[in-house]
C-alpha cells in the first residue's frame, strides 16, 4: 500500500471516540506554543502524524494510531532539565520504557554517528534506549496526563 497524505481532520475521523479529545488538545497546544504540523500520512503499519517544533525544525512528537489505539512519541532532546519528571511516570509508561530497544550507539557505538539515544535513570534504574521507540506511549486514561505532562515539559525546554 502507498503512502498516502492526510489532513488532521482524516486522521480524528480514524480516532476512537475515547482518544478524540485527547489528541485535539495535544494538537491545539501543540500549534499554540511553536511547534507546526509535519504531515500525517497513512502507512502499512496505520495512521502517523508528526509535528516539529518551529524553532529547532526537528520532530517533537508523532501520532502513531494502531490497532490496539494512539501512541504517542516524544523526542525528548531536554530529558536533562525535567529528570525530576521521569520519576513520577506511573509503572505503565515506565515499563514501556522499558521496553523500547537500547541504544546501540551508546552501548557498543554501533548505529549512526547522528543519532544519539537517551541515557536517564528512573529511581534506582539506568537506562540506555532508542531515540526513535524510548519514549512511544499508549495513550490510556492514567498516561494521558502526563504525556501532555511530557510535551508540555520538551517543548518548554527547546523553546529555552
């Protein structure tokens, strides 16, 4: 299947009615405070959007909708100034964190010279993850707030 472009409007309309809401408002902040629309697109996989912060032109955060609902993507380039912030994640998000691939620049310096993973700590656990999957989060009832939590948190650092 081809890529094809989309409006906003395509991807709400694909939206279950319970994860509406939440994505109009990440989008609405999201245009309100620097950052401007990449694209959304359908791909083999489902539905991505993708917005970039206006000031950096790098990518902020996608929209991923799946099957199983709407992840969310955070390019967090500023973990170093809202560590605090990590430690109060409920067990949810940390175990998808968890999950997410290491880094194997930061590991064994495999990978691009270009890419740079997140080196952190959540309480007493270290964590050396994938730019690109460390911080994809399903959005539920409990993460919902503190992703917005999250982009509120990058986009204050990178407009800094």
């Amino acid at each position: 299947m081809a890529e094809a472009k989309l409006s906003f409007d395509d991807f709400v309309k694909a939206l279950n009615a319970s994860d509406v809401a939440f994505v109009q408002d990440l989008h609405n902040y999201m245009l309100n405070n620097g950052c401007k629309v990449g694209y959304f697109e359908e791909k083999k996989t489902g539905l991505l959007g993708s917005y970039k912060h206006t000031k950096t032109k790098k990518s902020i955060v996608n929209l991923l909708l799946k099957n199983h609902g709407v992840l969310v993507r955070i390019y967090g380039e500023n973990i170093d100034g809202y560590r605090a912030f990590l430690n109060t994640l409920p067990e949810e998000m940390v175990k998808s964190i968890d999950g997410a691939k290491i880094c194997k620049r930061l590991v064994n310096n495999g990978c691009s010279p270009k890419c740079s993973g997140y080196d952190f700590t959540i309480g007493s656990e270290h964590f050396q993850k994938c730019r690109y999957n460390c911080f994809e989060f399903l959005v539920t009832e409990e993460s919902a707030p503190y992703i917005k939590a999250f982009v509120e948190y990058e986009i204050e650092g990178r407009t800094a």
